[in-house]
DNA sequence: GCCGCTGAGTATCGAAAGGCAACTCAGCCG
DNA sequence: CGGCTGAGTTGCCTTTCGATACTCAGCGGC
C-alpha cells in the first residue's frame, strides 16, 4: 500500500501543523517558553502585527497550550499575561528540533545564535533519535511512516 | 539580560521556520520522506494547489533540502522527480518532533494514525531529551535559551 | 474631577499570499 | 496528425497579513 493511499490530513504531523504551523505561532511559544508574557512585549520583540498575535494568543488559548492569567503590576489597574500550559511545554521537543536544525544549516560563522539548557542543571540540551531494539539513529535516519491504529485511506483515488 | 534583548530573527528556529514554517513545506517533505517523489502525485496526496506545491519545490530545491532528478517511465519521455537530500533527511527530527506531540494531543479514540519506524530494523522511533549531565528529560522539560556565540541584540529596545 | 498615560487590545484598509480553474508545452503513441 | 499525460504557468478571486489609527479602562497627578 503507498503512502499516497492514506489520508494526508489524518496525520499528527497534519493536525499539529495546522494548529501551530503558521509563520508566528511558533515563535509565540518560544518566547512565552522563555519568560515573555505580555502582549506588548511579544509584539514588540517579534515584530509581529498585533492583530495577528491577538488571533494566534486566542487560538492557542482555545486549544489549552496557553493560558490567560491576571496580573496586577505595583498599584496598576489588573491586566492579563499569557502562560504556557502543559501542553504548550510539550512543544519544546518542536522548538529543539527546529533549533538543532537551523543551527547546523543556517548558522553563521560565529556559531549557533542560543544553546537550549536544562533549567535545573544547566547542561546543554540534545534531541536523540532512538529505536526500540536500542539503535541509536544519526542525524540523517532512514526510516518510514507506517499506518498506525487510527490511520485512515484517502477519500479520493 | 531578557531573553527580549536578544533579535528574534537571529535564533535558528526563527531562521528554519523561514525556510520551512508555512502550511506545506513540512507536508512535502514528510511525503518526500515516504517515497512520493513527483509532482502531481504530492498535489493529489496532499490537496495543495499547483501553484503552491511548485513554489514550495522551487525554495526546497533552492535551499538544497531536495534535488530535482530527471527520470524516464517505460519509453515515455523525460520528466522530473523530487528528492530529499541529506539536509532534507535531518529534516526527521523535526517531522517526529511534530508527530509525537499530535499522537499525544490530536489523535482520536483510535490511537496514533502513523508509526514512525527505523527502515534499518523495523523498531518504532522515538526522540529523547537529554541533557549533557545525563538526566533524561521528561515531555516536559524546564529549559531556557541562552545566548549562544552567534547571538545578536535586537535592533530595536 | 479632569487629563493624560499605559497596556491591551479592535477597526480599517491596502498589499501579499493562497486557491481554483483553465491554459500551455513537450514528446510519445496510435 | 491529433490526442494523451505529466508538469507546470497564467489569471482571477478570496483570504490572510501588516501598518496605522482608534478604543477602552483605570490609575496618578494636578
């Protein structure tokens, strides 16, 4: 059976991407995942349109990787920032990958621009690919995409 | 320093979703991946208009993630088909980072639509966060990005 | 008590990107 | 010679994006 034979829309690469797979959504949880909180602050050091950051803010909170919390700054009026949740922290396996990635193709002569490190110990940070028998798979792995339980043929052809 | 002080354009998931981060690319190069190679058969599969798929192949081929590779059907004439490079294939970790978080949040009752497997050994494929201290880290980790030797301040601020 | 400031948005409008359908183009086959 | 097929390109229309301007709520100063 090709691949072509299974429903390109039904696959979790598909659904993630349709949810965070846009130009800013994932630049948004970057910085919220590095202590950037508010609207301005985002908007400002994405240099995103804030119509477009209010849409992506309300889709994320609508999909339970953000939430919306008060804040009262030293006698200002209450305001709202934005958090990751737990699904959104989830999301730092995406973040690394792209990291890892940009880092070997796109970095300049100078090095990668950030180095991801574990909060607690301070160590450096790395993605490993591995396989169930124990191999552990280099950068450029062969592998393949099986149909899996909730797999689905395509509608047409 | 906040982590605003430093350009978010300079940060290498910036710099890849440039090069990758719309509604298709990533698509393609999951179909590219899986031995779908030419060019009405990614159209048909994924449902992206012509125009679309052809300026999405001409950046990749820019980019040198795929190569243009002229082939030749059963004494029909010349064509053309798609396929990954090395840099395309280190794509993988991202496509399973995508992959891991939607069978965890998006798939249905069914379970995972598809099952990334080692094409070597047949074993299932998974991506594991450690750190250079050794602590495996769990889905999800307490990180922070800090300013590598390629950093750059933000122009603005 | 009014004024203006600030953070957090909405409104409006032109520009860019995306999608659909129709057209082109090259060569093989009957 | 005319049609078929794969691989695009062209034109047109719709949607999304981006920039600027406006709104709104409350606090602090005067």
């Amino acid at each position: 059976m090709p691949f072509t034979a299974y429903d390109s829309e039904t696959c979790s690469i598909a659904r993630t991407l349709a949810l965070v797979g846009d130009r800013w959504s994932l630049l948004v949880l970057r910085d919220l995942a590095n202590g950037v909180r508010r609207f301005d602050e985002l908007a400002g050091h994405l240099g995103v349109a804030r119509t477009v950051l209010s849409q992506r803010l309300a889709r994320l909170v609508d999909a339970g990787l953000v939430e919306r919390v008060a804040y009262r700054d030293n006698g200002a009026r209450e305001r709202h920032e934005y958090r990751l949740l737990g699904p959104g922290r989830e999301l730092a396996g995406i973040l690394l990958a792209f990291l890892a990635w940009g880092d070997r193709h796109l970095a300049g002569p100078d090095g990668p621009p950030a180095v991801p490190r574990h909060a607690d110990c301070g160590a450096p940070v790395r993605l490993v690919l591995t396989c169930d028998d124990g191999h552990e798979l280099g950068p450029r792995p062969r592998l393949r995409l099986e149909p899996g339980p909730g797999s689905r043929l395509a509608a047409t052809q």
